[in-house]
C-alpha cells in the first residue's frame, strides 16, 4: 500500500465512524485513495454525513498525529509488515448488529511487535463487576498461556480485562490492551499504569484516533477486534446480557474457537456462559491447559513440552507443506530458530518434513498434539 493510501485511510478513519457497514461494501468498489476524493467531494450516494465529516478532517489531522507523537503510537494498514492479517476476516462477514468490517487501520502504541504478538494470541474476557474467583481464574488462565509464549488479549476494562493483563505481564509474556478509544487516552483513569505496562511489555491499539474519548457503541465496535485477533476466546465470568458475549458471539463467527469458565449455578455472574455451554456455542474449560488443548490441540500428560518458539511454529503449521523460509517470514523469525524448532516437533513426531516443507503429523494416539 502507498503512503497516500496510507493517508487516506487515516483521513477516512477521522470521517466514517469505525465499524460502519456502508464502509465495507464502498471499499469493494474504489481504492483507498479514491474512496476518500469521492467522499471529500460528497459524489454520488456518498452518505452526507460522511461528506460533512469530511470537511474538517484534514484540519484535524494535525492534532490526532501531534497526540500520537506523545506517546509514540503509530498507524499501521493493510499491506504493511506489520498488519496483522486475521483482521482481514472481518470484511467476509455479515456484521453483528450495525457493525461490520475490518478496521481501515490500526493505531499502535508500545514497543511489542504487532506481527509477531498476533502470531498466535488468546483473548480472556468477561465481566466488568468480577467476582474474586472470577479474577483468579482469569489471571491463573492469562498467565498459563502467557507462559507457554501466547500473547493475552482484552480490553483493558475493570474485572476481567485488568485480571488478564495482570496475569499475562506477572507470567512475564507480551499482551495486548484494544481500546474502544484512543490509544493516548487512559480508560477507566485509574488502569493508567497498568496502561503504561501494558505498553512497555506488549502493545495499546485502537481503531479510534488519539484523542478519541470512550462511547458505549464503541465497546461492541471494539469487539470485534478482539475476537479477530485472536485463535481462541475464553469468557471468564458473563451475566445473560454481557458485551463479554458479544465478544464470544464475534469469535463465533469468526471461526475462532470459543470457551468458557463455568461458575456456580447460583451465580448470576456466570448465567451467560453456562447459557453459553447449553447453547453448544462454546466449549467448557477450567483451566489454561485446558484452553491450550482446545485452541491448539494440545493433549495429554504424557506429550513432552516444547519451547515458546517450538509452539509458535506449530500453531502456523498446516496438513500442507509449508517451507521453511516462508515460516520464518511469517513469523518474523531467523530460519535458523525456526529450523531449530521444527527439529524439536520433529523429534516429538508431531511434524514432518520433505523438500517441500513441513507439514503437522500425527502426534500420539494418531492425533496431533503438542503439550
């Protein structure tokens, strides 16, 4: 992608409020560039308030850069090597609701690398009001993956969201906060250093520009990317009408697995994911092994371990050969750990490899398993 379409898609995400689903069919017909001219010039079925919008977006322009300067925040595209390519997912969707479609860019904040992060995450979620369980379960779970090198994904709310990033950093792995604002902007108030840690060990991102404050609709617009970022959505915790499910919901649809931590039956806490579980929409887990067998397909006590690095390679691996310096690409990894790693699979018998690449084998018991 050019720096103009660059541009343009960050002058188009000052103009059409994110999540919009007019977006995704206009962005089937023109480029980036012209889509942008056309909204400009208000042309054809151009929606007026996308034109009006449009009127002072450049003028504005200046400012959301000059706050993202402050913190050092980015925008990353489509195209680019750090896009994280599952948010393109989005657009091969209908939409939940009146939201739909992938974001026209990402706001980055934070030394993480974005591509690697979202190599393989895992998104743990749920309810703002927690109980203390609810808390523990939800770090015990982000640190479990954290530990085994998968990013933690949440929303960076009170309850949950807190409890999971909390996890995650102890673990000592990156996670990732997505914001339903901007990225300069530290909400609630009082997560502000855990923003700043966030951000010194993974990464703060939003489709909102800097300076852009909080708005309900903004937290199920927000959702979507969660879900999409992520291989696997554990819900930890959700009343009947949670925006946690919609979270879960998104990831659904997405193909993404979906799980849950049951709670007590007398809990109300808990009604939407036991709701969940009944409905056949996730599946049921307790623990963070268990969210790494049902995401990963890692089974038994008896399946060695293998490295972060190991289990990175094996969350891209297919049934097709895949070769080796294309791994490495993907994952913005050197071919000799890569290499290392597959030899490492290799020995366990979970991979298997010829002049065309590697490809995942049958691990023990004929299913293929990495513990």
């Amino acid at each position: 992608m050019t720096a103009r379409q660059a541009r343009a898609r960050l002058l188009l995400s000052l103009t059409v409020e994110a999540g919009d689903p007019r977006l995704v069919e206009w962005r089937e017909r023109a480029d980036p560039d012209e889509l942008w001219r056309a909204v400009r010039a208000g042309a054809g079925d151009i929606p007026d308030r996308w034109h009006e919008a449009a009127t002072d977006a450049e003028r504005r322009l200046d400012g959301v850069l000059r706050r993202a300067d402050e913190v050092g925040a980015r925008w990353v595209v489509p195209g680019s090597a750090a896009w994280p390519v599952a948010l393109d997912d989005l657009d091969h969707l209908e939409g939940i609701g009146q939201v739909a479609g992938a974001p026209l860019g990402l706001w980055v904040r934070g030394g993480g690398d974005l591509s690697v992060i979202a190599a393989a995450p895992v998104a743990v979620v749920g309810a703002r009001t927690c109980t203390t369980y609810g808390a523990e379960c939800a770090s015990d779970i982000a640190a479990d993956c954290a530990d085994q090198g998968h990013a933690v994904v949440s929303g960076a709310a009170f309850g949950i969201d807190a409890c999971a990033h909390r996890g995650a950093l102890l673990a000592g792995g990156p996670t990732v906060a997505v914001m339903a604002c901007g990225v300069d902007v530290d909400y609630p108030g009082t997560h502000a250093a855990l923003l700043r840690r966030i951000a010194e060990e993974g990464l703060v991102v939003s489709e909102f520009p800097p300076g852009a404050e909080p708005k309900k609709h903004r937290f199920l617009v927000r959702n979507r990317l969660i879900a999409a970022l992520s291989v696997g959505v554990v819900v930890v915790e959700a009343a009947q009408r949670s925006g946690s499910l919609n979270t879960l919901n998104w990831a659904d649809q997405l193909g993404r697995t979906t799980m849950v931590v049951p709670g007590p039956v007398t809990s109300q806490a808990s009604g939407g994911t036991h709701r969940a579980v009944r409905d056949g929409k996730a599946l049921l887990v307790t623990s963070g092994r268990d969210v790494l067998a049902d995401t990963f397909g890692l089974v038994g006590d008896d399946v060695p371990a293998v490295g972060a690095a190991a289990r990175r390679v094996w969350v891209r691996l297919g049934a097709e050969p895949e070769p080796l310096e294309r791994i490495a690409s993907v994952l913005r990894l050197g071919t000799v750990p890569v290499h290392r790693a597959l030899r490492e699979l290799e020995r366990h018998g979970v991979v298997a490899g010829d002049e065309r690449g590697w490809w995942r084998s049958a691990g023990p018991g004929g299913q293929a398993a990495v513990g």
